[in-house]
C-alpha cells in the first residue's frame, strides 16, 4: 500500500491511477465503520484511497483536537488487509500552508439545525476539508458513513452547490454487539459509561416503531427524553425527529431520528431512519 505524505507524492500516484478512483476521507482511529467505508469503496472502485487527516478546522478551542486518538500505524495495517490501495495522509502544513484556514465554501442551510446549534464552527471546518480533499485526490467517488448522517447531507448539498464532479456514497452505521454505533470517540468511555452509552441506540429504535404505529412525533419524543434522563445521560443536546433531507422538522416520511447526548465528557451521536 502506497503511503502518500506531500502533495508531490500525492500528484505522482494519482496520475498512475486508472479507472475509477474511490475516497474514504477519515481522521484516523480506524474501526470497523471505517472498514465499511474501504470495503463499499473497494466494491464499487477500481482504486480505493483514504485519507486520514485530524482536521484543526472542524474542532472548536474547548473540543478534544489535542487529545484525540492519533494511532497511524495501527491504521496503516488495517487499511492494507482491507485492500485500500493508498493512504493520503498530509500533514497540517500540507494541507493549510501557513495555517491559513480561510475557505470560500459556505456550508448549505442543511448544517444550521441540530449539530449546527451545538457545534456551530463544525460544518465550516468539514466542508473546508472535503473541499480540499476533493481537490487533491479528484476522486470520482467518495464515501461516508451515516453515523454523522448530517454531515453527509452537507456533504451532498455542497458537490451540487458548487458543481463538484464527486459522488457522495452514505454507507449505513456499523453497530457493535449492544447496537452502539462504531465511534473514534467510544474509545473515551469507561466500562460504566459504556452501560449507559448502549441506551442510546435502544431508545432510538424504540421511537422508530413507536412512529411506524403511529403515535405522535411529541408523545415519541416527550416519552424519549426522559428515557435519555433515566438511562443516565449527563446532558442531551437534542433529541429529534426530522425530515430526513432537509432535516427540518416535517411529520412526512421518510423520517431520520437523530440525537446527540454526553456522558462525562465524551459526546456521542447516533440516528435511525424511520
Ligand atoms: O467524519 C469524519 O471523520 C470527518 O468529519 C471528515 C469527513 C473526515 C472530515 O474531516
């Protein structure tokens, strides 16, 4: 597996590649999501690419960029027995000469909501990245998972805004055992937390077949909070039931839960498709 550090290594693989080439942008702290992001990739692809980036621009001062999970070597080894044909793994000064993290792209309406009340510098810093991996890799695909499903949704908003000749592919959530979607971030989580963390998917679903026979989006989401309060969750940033494009509120289906909750001090986000 070609292991590409600078923009002139970078150029000098991308122009031996032939046939389709497929993306899977990461940061790193791989896990078996992440892994169904290369197999997708790999399915529909003639060269498979990750990238692996801890992107400064999509963490905010109090966020844990200085603590988050660096593990490259780990990484390296599970993407080659995946099959990943070459990892693009720049570095900040590589990918912000001069630390300059100006960007023209403005994140479509779709990133206000939700994760955009919480985490309101998030979405900026995201679409600056992809923007620029898109731009570096000029892949023809590039795949995402459906845990960070709005960041998917900004993502598709803004290849048609700005005419980006890239197909945005959303790969759905990897669960473990107990249901609790794949995260870099579960790593954080104390044996404690984590019996509180598995609740969070339960409850999701649990609203999912109450909607389907057809109780009212309010009562579902009323009776949810303070099932989120009794599992034990410190704080719930949101809990909500959207229109699963627009993700503005609608009783129309199709429908996406999303939620986003803490527990000490690690966030978790989950949704599930109504
Ligand atoms: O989902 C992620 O891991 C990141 O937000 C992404 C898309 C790689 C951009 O840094």
């Amino acid at each position: 597996m070609n292991i590409l550090k600078t923009h002139d290594e970078l150029n000098a693989y991308r122009g031996t590649v032939r046939g389709t080439l497929g993306l899977v942008p990461t940061m790193g702290a791989l896990h078996d999501g992440h892994m169904a992001l290369v197999k997708a990739a790999r399915e529909q692809c003639d060269t498979v690419i990750a990238s692996i980036f801890v992107n400064p621009a999509q963490f905010a001062p109090h966020e844990d960029l200085d603590t988050y999970p660096r593990t490259l070597e780990e990484d390296i080894k599970k993407l080659e027995s995946a099959g990943c044909d070459a990892v693009w793994a720049p570095g900040v000064e590589e990918m912000y000469p001069g630390d300059n993290m100006d960007s023209d792209i403005v994140p479509a309406a779709v990133s206000l909501p939700l994760e955009g009340e919480h985490r309101p510098h998030f979405f900026a810093g995201v679409v600056n990245v992809v923007s620029r991996l898109f731009d570096q890799v000029k892949p023809d695909s590039a795949f995402f998972g459906e845990k960070d499903y709005q960041q998917l949704q900004v993502i598709k908003h803004m290849v048609k805004d700005y005419d980006i000749p890239v197909d945005v592919i959303g790969v759905p959530i990897v669960r473990d055992e107990n249901g609790l979607a794949l995260s870099s971030r579960n790593r954080y989580l104390s044996a404690e937390e984590y019996e509180v963390a598995v609740h969070l998917n339960r409850i999701l679903f649990a609203m999912a077949e109450k909607l389907r026979q057809g109780e009212t989006i309010q009562d579902v989401k009323a009776e949810a909070l303070l099932e989120l309060q009794k599992a034990g969750f410190d704080s719930i940033d949101y809990c909500a039931v959207r229109d699963a494009e627009t993700l503005l509120h609608s009783i129309h289906h199709p429908l996406r839960i999303l939620a986003a909750v803490k527990i000490g001090t690690t966030r978790l986000i989950d949704n599930v498709g109504v």
